[in-house]
C-alpha cells in the first residue's frame, strides 16, 4: 500500500533528537528552529517528558472518560496556576483543529447562533468549520464551504461591528498574532475593542492560542498582552511537546452538560502525563523569560542582516520578511547548514519556532549561516 501523497517532503530521515537538534539515519545533526511547526516546546527527549509517558504508559496508558482522571484535574489546576486564567473550566481533546471545532460548536450551543467571523490570512485547522474559518480556499472542500464564515482585515473593528450587530454570529474567531498567514498582529486598542464588540452583540470571542500558547510568545498566551479575556481559548501544539493533546478554556458564563461535548481519545492518560510534564519543565526551567530573553538577542542579531524588510512576532514566535521569496533559502538552510526552518502564506517570510530552550549559540549558529547564504 501506497501513502495518500499530499505531504511534499524533504529527503531527510529523522531517527531520534535531543533538545533542539535532530539525527538522521547517518547520524547528521540537524538544528531545529521550527519545532516540527511549534508543536517541541521544552525540547527534544527532554528527560522529564520521557519519565513521565514512560511510567504512565507503564501503569495505564487509556481508559476512556466515562471514569474518573486524576491526571486530567491535576492538569487543569496546573495550567489554571501557569497561565493565569482562573476559573475556566478545561475540556481535552486530541489536536488544534479539533480545539478549534469544539470552540466553535460550543459558541454555536451557546447564543443558538450560527454564523462565524474570522479574518483573512487565518488558519484555524483543517477539518469541518476550523477549515471554513480558514483564508485559504485551496483547503476548503465544497462540504466545508456550506458553513457561513465571514472574513475581516485584521484590525478593522468598522467592518466587524458591521457583521456582528445583524445578530447571526455565533462567535469571532482570532489568533492575536497569525501563524501561517505570516505573523502579523494587530493593536492593543483593535483587540481590546473586539471584546467590547463581542460582549455588546453576545458574541462568543475565541482565541486562537494553538501555536501561540504555552509560553511561545514570552507570555503564557498571546492574548495576555491586550489585556483581553476571551470566552474561549483553544491550544494544542506545544502542549505535549510532540504527544497528540488539545484543549479549550471556557469562561465560567459558559455553562457545561452531560453529553455536549465529548471526544474518545481527549485527555487520555498518557496525553495529560506529557502535558503535565511540560508545564513542570516551563515553570521549573523559566522557559517564558528565556523566550524573552533569546528573542530580544534573535531580534538584535536580525537587525544587521542585508536584505531584511522587517521582523514579525514576538517571544520565539518569529519570521524574517526578506525582499525575496526564501523557499530556495530554506534548502539551503537545510541542506548545506542542517538547519530547520518553517514557511508562511507570505512567500517571503522565514519562521522561525524553535524549543523554549534554545540558547544564544544557537542563534549565532543560525545567523553565520543565515548571513553566508545571504551575502553569497
């Protein structure tokens, strides 16, 4: 049997990896500064991790969530402590898409409203309504396109309040800083002013927080810097540090019941095993800070190179905007460097997503080569 060929490849083997390097079959070393699109956030085999998915799965790795889960209150306290979002309440699921669709259903249940606003340059998934909320028509399957999806520029609060006082949107969708679509952010007065839209019009405002969230940006989510506090927040990709795991924080004004969400595999044991790993290593390594700390240096290093339009993101949530389209540059990077970088809807944009523990000899690393390919 063949595999369904929709993925286009790197001729590279990965067969193990430690904090931010991998090893191919030949035993190449290769640096990651993409963490396999964001989803590695306290490195590689970080020894933790591996303690605790290897005596979990030891002692019960599955059971299904029609029985009581320690692990799963354990994690919603823990994350309840780290991100300081007191008092939602944490429902678990398997993957950002799947946070993304929970949230939207959910908002649905909610007002009993049906319409979805999001913006252009989003990505939220790509199964059912994330899909449709998605600015990519290239991914949206004609069943997809049966769900009724507004699409704003980021930051025009005129067009917003525009679609929202016709009373038929359940809920505004965001990611505060854009992932895929290339990094960009709006301002503290649009976001802040979009819960104020929301609330005016019982609108439903999630947060995308999927690649953003558990501590890439140096803030726990990235919301937490407009001083906003949305009804739904979805996570997923670093959260278990390469471990299948999603989730959504509900405001506590959203009320739950038997039966109306629900999910087979979310919130396994194994799955809150590693994702309480993870946040023991953040808080215990102060990964956040040196987020801070190797962004500012990353930003200060970035500023000497030729060539350079701008830099987007914050935290280790970054892109280069060069004047050039960088897929040739990516190979490169690559090939001749064995360094990992990622891509963006901008086809001049070079993202950049490391661990959380990546250090400054590793940005100097990346910036020797970066400049060689750049001034050949």
């Amino acid at each position: 049997m063949s595999l369904f060929n929709v993925y286009p490849l790197f001729d590279i083997t990965p067969v193990k990896a430690k904090d931010v390097y991998v090893y191919d079959e030949n035993n190449v070393e290769y640096l990651d500064l993409y963490g396999g699109h964001a989803v590695i956030s306290i490195g590689h085999s970080h020894p933790r991790y591996v303690s605790a998915i290897s005596n979990q799965v030891s002692k019960l790795g599955f059971y299904s969530n029609a029985i009581q889960n320690p692990l799963q209150v354990a994690l919603a306290d823990k994350l309840e402590t780290l991100s300081s979002c007191k008092d939602y309440q944490l429902f678990l699921c398997n993957s950002g898409a799947e946070a993304n669709e929970n949230a939207l259903k959910l908002a649905s249940f909610h007002n009993g409203k049906s319409k979805v606003l999001a913006f252009k340059n989003s990505f939220h998934g790509r199964t059912s309504a994330a899909v449709a909320a998605t600015d990519n028509p290239k991914i949206v399957a004609p069943i997809n396109a049966q769900q009724d999806v507004n699409f704003v520029e980021l930051g025009d609060l005129i067009s917003v309040e525009n679609i929202l006082k016709a009373n038929q949107t359940c809920a505004v969708i965001i990611e505060c800083i854009q992932g895929v679509g290339g990094l960009d952010e709006s301002t503290t007065e649009f976001y802040q002013g979009l819960e104020t839209l929301c609330k005016q019009y019982k609108t439903v405002l999630i947060a995308d927080e999927v690649q953003s969230g558990f501590g890439r940006t140096g803030d726990f989510f990235a919301f937490q810097k407009h001083n906003i506090t949305p009804d739904i927040i979805s996570i997923a990709k670093g959260m278990g540090n390469g471990f299948p795991i999603g989730g959504i924080l509900i405001h506590p004004s959203i009320k739950p019941s038997f039966g109306l969400l629900g999910t087979t595999f979310g919130g396994n044991h194994l799955a809150c095993a590693a994702s309480l790993s993870v946040l023991e290593v953040i808080e215990e390594e102060k990964l956040l800070e040196n987020a801070i700390d190797i962004s500012a240096y990353f930003i200060e290093k970035a500023k000497e190179l030729p060539r350079l339009k701008g830099i987007k993101g914050r935290g280790l949530m970054l892109g280069l905007d060069f004047d050039f389209p960088v897929s040739e540059l990516r190979k490169q990077l690559i090939h001749k460097h064995h360094m990992f970088t990622g891509s963006a809807k901008n086809p001049n944009l070079l993202r950049i997503l490391p661990p959380l523990t990546i250090q400054k000899k590793h940005i100097d690393a990346f910036f020797v080569a970066l400049k060689k390919e750049l001034n050949s």
